[in-house]
C-alpha cells in the first residue's frame, strides 16, 4: 500500500521546474529544504498535508500509531528515491545485493521497492509510442519554459531547455540510454521485469 501511495504522491504539485533551477535561483523550496532533494521533499510533504487534511482523503486514519509510521517512514523513503542524484547509488547498490536477494530481508525488500518506484517514474520509453510520444511533448514543453525563464533571470540555459535550439531525438537518445536502460536492465536481469530480445538495443 505504501509503494503505490508513494507512486501517486511522488510528483504532486510539481512546479515545473528542475532541482538545480530551484537551487540555482534560491527559490524558498530550495531554501526550505536546504539544497537538497527539493522536490522529492517538497513532494513528500505537499502530498502528506493533503492526504492528513481530512477525513475523506485519509484512508490510513484507522491505523495505530506503530502502522501510520511505519507507513509514513516508507513512503518518504520511495518518494525521496525519486531524486535522480541517487540514481545509479540505487542502482549500484541493487546489482550487488541482486545475486542473493532474499525476500524475507526487510533492507532487500526496500531496494527492491526503491527500483521499482524508480522505473514507474521514468518508464515513458517503455510505453506504446503514442503515449510515450505524449509524454516527451509535455516534458519538453516543460523545459523550454523553464529555458525561458532562465533568459528572462539571465541565467546559463540548462541543456535541452532552449526553444530556439530544440534537441528532443538527442535528448530522448540520452535519457533512455544513460538513465532509463540501465534501471531496466538490472531489474531484468534480476527477473523482476521481462524486457524482449533485442529492446535495449532498439
């Protein structure tokens, strides 16, 4: 239950832009949250006032005490995973551990939920092309406004972010191949998602 709550919070009230903006441009989330996972933690907490806010939204109100932290204490630690600086530490971490996985372990069963939370949150590629292609529209249109923004402050455009140089195949190669196939594949190779032959390469 706290892996699919994390699913659905793990993005609430997103505002557009990166965390490197927000730091970059001292934006109050970034100093609320010290620099650091601002918009996993911004998330996180947006999402849990929402959810304790009342009644007919909290559906874990009838737990006890132990249940609802134990239940908090997950879900923050799958929304915070999302932050893409932990990516490949996950990662790393997952193939060492993957070879004696054993489920009866609580720290295997995290890591576990930890990559699973990662690839539901960057899988478009692995979705029909025409949802996929959805979702690259809306991710760019997202970037070029944070590039827009970035010219008005006078600030470095970040990377794929400038409309009148748009580089989506490019930096759809990158993504899928730096960030997407290298979670996939691990959890592949762990048995834990079926990829057919060849997909990687495609």
């Amino acid at each position: 239950m706290a892996l699919y709550s994390a699913a659905a919070m793990h993005d609430y009230d997103h505002p557009g832009r990166t965390n490197a903006f927000l730091v970059a441009s001292e934006d109050k989330k970034a100093i609320l949250y010290n620099d650091r996972s601002v918009l996993e933690n911004h998330h996180a907490a947006e999402s849990w006032k929402l959810l304790t806010s009342q009644s007919s939204y909290n559906f874990i109100e009838n737990l006890d005490s132990a249940e609802t932290k134990r239940f908090r204490y997950l879900v923050l630690e799958y929304i915070l995973a999302t932050d893409l600086k932990q990516h490949f530490d996950i990662i790393v971490q997952f193939n060492e551990r993957a070879p004696s996985m054993d489920l009866s372990n609580e720290s295997d069963r995290m890591l576990i939920s930890l990559m699973i939370i990662k690839f539901a949150d960057i899988n478009s590629p692995a979705k029909p092309f025409s949802l996929h292609k959805q979702w690259t529209e809306r991710i760019c249109q997202e970037f070029y406004e944070q590039g827009d923004e970035e010219r008005l402050r006078n600030m470095a455009i970040s990377p794929y972010m400038d409309r009148s140089e748009p580089a989506v195949a490019k930096l759809q190669d990158s993504f899928i191949a730096h960030i997407v196939n290298p979670l996939a594949i691990a959890l592949n190779e762990a048995n834990l998602l079926p990829i057919l032959p060849g997909l990687p390469e495609s």
